[in-house]
C-alpha cells in the first residue's frame, strides 16, 4: 500500500464543510473562522519509547494522539474545530493504521473535530497534531490572568496515569481491576472539552496538566507573577482517599502521583473565591469532578502545606524532557 492509497483509505473522509470549508485533497486546507473570534492553535508531537510504549495498542494510540492535543485547547477554553496529522510509520501495515484511525476519528468526532490536511512519511514511529479551535476574541483562558487570593482548582483525578506507568515499569504492584483503571487514564485520557469551555468567564487562568501538576501549576503562577499555596491535606482528603487507584497507596507516593506524576491531561485552573458555587455547578454538568486545591497568594513559587499551614519536607519533581 502507498502512501497516496493509505490517505485515502484510512484518512480522507467525505468532505463536512463548515469550519473547513477545504479539506484534504488540496495543497492547503482552507479553513473559515467566525467572525469575532481567535483560532487557538497547538501542536503535540509523540514518539515511540518516549511518549508511549512499542506494545501500545494503535487505537489507544490514536485516541491519545489527539486527546493530548485536544487537552490545550480546553485549557484555554477553545472549541475544537479541526486538526491536522502528520504521521512519520515504519511500514504502512493495514491492521495497525486501521486501527490507529479508529482511535482518532472515534474522538474526533466526539468533539466534531475535523481532519483538514497531515502529512505521511517513512521512517520511525512519530505522530504529530496540530489541532485548531475557536475562541470569542476576548474569551480564552491564559496562564498570565491569575489574580491573588483565588482558588485553585484541578479537575478529575491526576496520579492514576503516572501509577499506571509504575506498573508497567515493575516498580508498583496494583490488583488487577485498579490497574485497568489506572491503566485507562494513562492510555486514553479524555481531554477536558466541555469543562474548559464551561470555565469561561468563571475561571481567570487555566492550564492542563500534562508535566505533573505543581510543575504546570508552576509555570501559571510565572506568567502571572504570583504564588501558589496547595493544602495537602485537601489533596488527599478530597482526590487520594475517594480514589480507588490510589487510596492504598504510601500516602507519600500517591501525594507524588497526585502532584507531580504527569500524563494527567487534567486542567488546573484559578478562579475568584465567589465562584465557588457556579464553579461546582459547571462541574457536575460537565460529568467531571473538580478539586480546590488550594490559593494564589503573593509572591512566587509553588509551595505544598499541611493543614496547619507548614511546608512538606516532600520533594515533588515534575517531567522535564531535558533534565
Ligand atoms: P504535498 O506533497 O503537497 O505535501 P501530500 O501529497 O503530502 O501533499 O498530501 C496530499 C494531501 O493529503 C494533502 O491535502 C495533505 O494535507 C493530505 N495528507 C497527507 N497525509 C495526511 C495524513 N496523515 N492525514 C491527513 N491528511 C493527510
Ligand atoms: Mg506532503
């Protein structure tokens, strides 16, 4: 099968016009924005022994491909509108790229997220997304808008993914329907759509957590020059002990997973304290459960304290891919 074959049969769909007023065929996609808003655009690349595992199954492959993508525009409050893939395959076997599109349409479509163009090439397993979403000119959510003195909030339960790899590292022993749970997260994360678009107007900062949780929870209190104070005790009051994954956990392991395991594609976020109310409400609409973890305060930095206010000794260290 060649490349121009395998496009089509597994990749070129009946043309759905709207957003992409173009789609693959042409040198370009042509796409047709709103008036009055922003196009949200972000490219995740995953690769082999990297990112995943060479036993993955290519449809949860396919399914997190886009999910990780579709993970930032949620965080900045962007509805997804189309994407484009460019696939770098060793060999172009029928059953695995089958399988593969399955995975990816199946979520695309879910959020009616159109594949506009890609590119395909030989050589060793590599998947690169970049997804396009819109957003009204003034609504998207940005990590420099955080205020002081507001919550922070962090959806779902970050740490079963990281758990998950733990296992599969044979440094972590999970009975076995906990480990499909865990497992579930780590290979097909559902990107936090309906929440991020749920939080506009609500929330003042957003991000999605991907590196681990205090890390990317970092790089928000940067851009908009504040502090951060998580409770530790909310932590495992309200995630680790409701959490069958990591309730019997070392209550230092799962606090790590929880705060610094990574792969969560969760969104952290900051909102005014009088939202507190509206926040939840969105929140059970959405089907997701959400967490105030903690305040923004004055200063700089991440810091994780006890219910009386002390620091953890605990050292959390979040994913860096150069460290
Ligand atoms: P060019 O040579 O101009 O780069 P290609 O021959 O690579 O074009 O691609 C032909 C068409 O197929 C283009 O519209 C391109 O966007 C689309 N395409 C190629 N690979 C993929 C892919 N993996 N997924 C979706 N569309 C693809
Ligand atoms: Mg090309």
């Amino acid at each position: 099968m060649g490349e121009f074959e395998l496009i089509e049969r597994f990749f070129r769909r009946p043309a759905a016009g709207g957003f992409v007023a173009l789609g693959i065929g042409d040198d370009c996609a042509l796409l047709a924005p709103e008036p009055g808003h922003r196009l949200a655009v972000s490219s995740d690349m995953l690769v082999e022994g990297r990112h995943f595992l060479p036993t993955v199954d290519p449809q949860a492959l396919g399914h997190k491909a886009l999910a990780v993508n579709l993970s930032d525009l949620a965080a900045c409050a962007a509805r997804p509108r189309a994407f484009t893939l460019a696939l770098s395959l060793p060999r172009a076997d029928e059953h695995w790229v089958g399988a593969f599109a399955d995975g990816l349409f199946a979520l695309a479509d879910a959020h009616g997220c159109v594949l506009a163009g890609g590119d395909t090439t030989q050589g060793p397993l590599n998947i690169c997304i970049t997804v396009i979403g819109d957003v009204p000119a003034q609504g998207a959510l940005l990590r420099s808008a955080a205020k002081a003195s507001e919550d922070i909030y962090v959806s779902g339960t970050p740490g079963r993914a990281r758990a998950a790899l733990e296992v599969f590292r044979g440094k972590l022993d999970l009975p076995a329907p906990l480990f499909a749970l865990a497992r579930q997260h780590m290979e097909r994360p559902q990107p936090r759509v309906a929440l991020g678009l749920a939080l506009r107007g609500l929330a003042s900062s957003a991000i999605d957590v991907s590196d681990g949780l205090l890390g990317d929870l970092g790089h928000v209190m940067r851009a908009s020059a504040l502090a951060a104070q998580i409770d530790a005790t909310a932590v495992e009051e309200a995630v680790v002990r409701n959490d069958p994954v990591l309730a019997d956990l070392p209550r230092a392991l799962a606090l790590q997973f929880v705060l610094a395991g990574g792969d969560d594609y969760e969104l952290a976020f900051t909102a005014a304290v009088g939202h507190r109310q509206a926040i939840q409400e969105v929140a059970r609409q959405c089907g997701v459960s959400v967490t105030r973890i903690g305040q923004t305060v004055d200063g700089s930095g991440v810091r994780v304290v006890d219910a009386a206010g002390r620091q953890l000794d605990q050292v959390f260290d979040s994913f860096d891919h150069f460290a």
